[in-house]
C-alpha cells in the first residue's frame, strides 16, 4: 500500500511538471536544402522561446530537423514568444541569404520565412511568407536551385514550365513528379456502403483540379460505370467488410477541370487509368465497347499528347522539353484495362498508350497502416530499383493502407488520417536516403492538398541538375541553360 501511494505521488509529481516548468507547445521545424551551396548560420536570437537552436550549417543536398519550442508559461507572455535565424548560401555567385522566423500572438505559433537577400520563383525579395505551426509535427522549409533560378515554398501552378530551363532536357526517369493515389475520390457519389464509409473510401480532399493546382502532375483514375456514366471509383476487398467502394468524381468533371487547367498552364499530365469495374453489371471488367466510350469521352481531352512512335515509345526516355517545351500543355492517358484482351485501336496514335509497355515503372505498395513499416519498406524498395540515375521509374507508393482493425475500432483513423500522417513524415524520412542516383520518380500520396511536397519534387530535380559543372561559383543563365543542355550530369 505504501508503495502504490508512494508510486502515485511520483505519477502526480511528474504530470504538474510542465506546468511548473516553461513548457508550451513543440515540433519540428524541417529545413531542406536543395541548393548546391552549404546554408551557413550568421545571425541568430531567440526571446523567451524554451528551444531556438539551429545548426551552424546545412550542406547542401541535406535535411535538417530542428526542434522548436515556444514558451506557454503562465506568467510570461506568449505573444511576446520569438526567435530569429540568419543562412547565407555559402558560394552563391551573388549573395544570398534568408531569414527563419518564430512569431506568436496570444492564439497562435507562425514559423516564417523572410526572403531578405533571395528572389525566388514564388516570392519575390523582401516578402515575408507563412509557413504555418505544426504541433508535434514538421514545418516544412524547402529552398533550392541558384540565383536567378531559386525556387521554394508555394511553388507556381506552372511549375514544370518553369523547370524547362534546368531540367528540359532530362527524360522523366530522370525527374520527380509528385501525383496523387485515387484522384477521384475527395468525395463519395454513390456507396455499397450504408453509412460512415467516407472514412474508408476518401483518399483526398481536393478534385483533380485543385490537386492540379497544388502541383500534381500524375493521376490515378480508377473508371467505374455507375448508372451509365463514367466516374471514378475506390473499390476493394476491404478487411473484415468485404468488396466494398464508392465512386467520386466522375470523369466528365475531371476532363473540365483538366482542360481548365492547361488552358493557362503549360504542364505535362499524366493519367493512369486502371482498376476498371462496372457497378451497373456485376462489377466486371469494362468491356472493350465499354472502353472505347471512355476514349471517345477522354477524346475531349485539350492538349492530348501524341509522341513519335506512339504505339512503341516508352515515354519515360522522353525529356520534358519533348512534351511541352513548345509552351503548350501535353496530357498522357495510360490505359491499364483489367480485362487483357482490351486494345486502343485508333486511340493508341491520339494520346492514348499502353500503362505496362509505355510507362514501365516500380509500383508496390506496403499494405500497411503502420509508418516505420512504410518507410522500411518503400524506402527499401527505392534503394533496390534506383541503382542508376537513369534506372526505370520507380513510383513512391507514400500511403497508410487502413488494415483490419481500422473497420473494427472506434476512432480508428480515416484514410486521410492515415494520410497527414504519412504526409508529415515524408519530409524527414526521404531526404536522408536519396542522392544522385537513388531518387524516386513520382511521389504518390494520399491527400494531395499541399504544395510542399511539389516543393520537394522540384528541390530534388533542382539538386540532381548538375550545377558542379558551373563550379557553384559564377552560375549564369546561359550557363545553366548550357549545362542542362548537356542532358545528364558529369557528376554520378
Ligand atoms: C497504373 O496503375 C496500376 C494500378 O494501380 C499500377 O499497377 C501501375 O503501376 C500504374 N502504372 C503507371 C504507369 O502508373
Ligand atoms: C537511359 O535508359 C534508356 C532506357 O533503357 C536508354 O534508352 C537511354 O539510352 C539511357 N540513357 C543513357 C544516357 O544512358
Ligand atoms: C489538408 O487536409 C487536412 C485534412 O483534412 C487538413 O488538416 C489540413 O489543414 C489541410 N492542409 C491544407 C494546406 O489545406
């Protein structure tokens, strides 16, 4: 007896300490350098902030996590919470430097980025920029490639255009492009379910379009006939339920959107349609009659990519510039039909191509809900596929499979839970393991309702340029056009 109480005065002890301390809220605040230049600190100062500790360099092509901490104690205040950190890019041909920011109010935490001394593709000198507070999580800070060239945060919906300059000429296994898993499904039209099944169905928040605008560029279409009409939809034989699935956006919807998009912006989308099923008989396969309404609708497509040999070419050897360095949008719809026998026809000379045969990549997912499981296994996966900077795609499956205990438990995470969680992690897990060689091609993830993790494409594509040859000290437009010209780097 006397030891329980003397156990629960310890228990008791330990919970009122953060209350007696200067605790207050904590994360991580994630610096990813993608430039080619060491960030050195020259200036740092912190006011009343519990953790406010930099390192004094960031090399390039590396990642720091950074633990920040404000200050929440009850006689001090909050809002007068504040820090400061100063990086020059060590070598830059002109000088370069920003600012890292820790700003409070009586309700909330803002990290910031000042863009003292750096114009960037997305904010220009002198603006200020709102990175956002994540409690527990990462606050995502990304900057890459050379003056004049810089790009970060908040990346432009026409990023890829934009990329032409550096990256053009590289063929798209040599790139990374972020894309989304079951782009159609940010809403349930149509359920086997009988109610709550949202949360086992959803994969995003946002319609193709606004995942486009976010940066995506590769799209996973999974075609159903629901009624006669062509929507996308997230069937599966779930744990414990059985085949079950709902249908979301439909495709009519997303060709709008698509063509809305690339009226304004000349980028290069990727389309894989797979997993095809018809609700309205006995969910089978598409037939080939079937698929042929789909090619004619998909027809509708602007921008419809046709390449040289297009019933033979494997598009992945092709460059960017090849798609759209003409300043026009290019769309590419890959057809993975479940029933076998299914064929083009005349679509495959229209910008329709073979998934298997034209696009070969790595695609394997975890099967898992468990985030150390994940990282294990892709990460594994992408040292195993990318031995080469030239090896064949390997797509990034970035995703939390809901598993058994997912349909049984209360307060189980939804699909987008799962999905910020994995979400969060990406920016810590995948910067230490890739370099030149091992880089992933498309980063595919659940939720694409963000724009860092287009920052991070583009960071990586940016690093892999080879600036060395430049020297990293006097890098001129007409030098870097010259060096991606050259199409792959000296440096392996
Ligand atoms: C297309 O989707 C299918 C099904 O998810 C997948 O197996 C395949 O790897 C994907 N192919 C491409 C080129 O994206
Ligand atoms: C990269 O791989 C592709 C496909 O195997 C090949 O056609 C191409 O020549 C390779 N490029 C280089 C520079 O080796
Ligand atoms: C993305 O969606 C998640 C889940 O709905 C939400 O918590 C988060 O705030 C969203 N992020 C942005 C940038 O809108």
């Amino acid at each position: 007896m006397r030891t329980f109480w003397n156990l629960a005065g310890l228990i008791l002890t330990v919970n009122l300490l953060p209350l007696l301390a200067r605790a207050g809220e904590g994360g991580s605040f994630v610096l990813i350098n993608m430039t080619p230049y060491n960030w050195n600190q020259v200036y740092i100062n912190s006011y009343q902030m519990n953790a406010w500790n930099f390192p004094q360099s960031v090399l390039a092509g590396t990642m720091a996590k950074v633990y920040v901490e404000w200050d929440q104690y009850i006689l001090d205040d909050q809002e007068d919470d504040g820090g400061e950190v100063v990086y020059q890019l060590e070598g830059s041909p002109t000088s370069a430097s920003f600012q890292l920011q820790a700003r409070a109010t009586t309700t909330s935490f803002n990290l910031q980025a000042y863009y003292t001394n750096i114009a960037t593709t997305s904010h220009p000198l002198g603006s200020v920029v709102d990175l956002g507070w994540v409690h527990n999580g990462n606050t995502v800070f990304v900057l890459s490639g050379v003056p004049g060239h810089f790009n970060t945060i908040n990346p432009p919906s026409n990023w890829m255009q934009l990329s032409l300059a550096t990256v053009g000429n590289k063929p798209l296994r040599q790139l990374v492009i972020p894309g989304s898993h079951d782009s159609g499904m940010s809403f349930v039209d149509g359920s086997t379910f009988f109610g709550g099944g949202a949360s086992h169905v959803l994969t995003q928040t946002l319609s193709v379009g606004g995942q486009l605008t976010n940066g995506a560029r590769y799209f996973d279409l999974r075609p159903v006939i629901s009624s006669g009409i062509f929507k996308t939809g997230h069937y599966s034989t779930l744990p414990a339920v059985g085949y079950q699935g709902a249908n979301g956006e439909s495709f009519s919807q997303i060709i709008l959107e698509i063509n809305a998009f690339t009226a304004v912006n000349s980028e290069l989308i990727i389309l894989n349609l797979s997993h095809d099923l018809n609700t309205d008989s006995g969910y089978g396969s598409l037939t080939q009659a079937d698929w042929d309404k789909l090619f004619l609708q998909l027809s509708g497509l602007s921008h419809l990519y046709v390449a040289p040999n297009p019933t033979t070419i494997d598009l992945s050897t092709l460059p960017l510039s090849q798609f759209i360095g003409l300043g026009s949008a290019a769309v590419i719809v890959l057809v993975d039909a479940g029933d076998k026998t299914v064929t083009l026809g005349s679509y495959a000379t229209r910008g329709f191509y073979s998934s298997t045969t034209q696009f070969p990549l790595f695609n394997s997912y975890a099967n898992t809900n468990g985030l150390s499981t994940l990282e294990n296994d892709q990460l594994t996966k992408l040292a195993q596929n990318r031995i080469s900077w030239n090896s064949s795609e390997f797509l990034l499956s970035w995703t939390l499979t809901q598993q058994a205990i997912d349909f049984t438990q209360k307060n189980a995470p939804s699909i987008i839970g799962y999905a910020n969680q994995a979400n969060n992690d990406l920016f810590t897990a995948l910067p230490p393991v890739i370099n030149r060689n091992v880089f992933p091609n498309i980063l595919y993830i659940d939720n694409f309702n963000r724009t860092d993790v287009t920052a991070l494409a583009i960071g990586i594509n940016d690093y892999n340029t080879n600036w060395e040859g430049a020297g990293c000290g006097g890098v001129t437009g007409t030098q870097v056009q010259r060096f991606a010209s050259l199409g792959r780097r000296v440096t392996q």
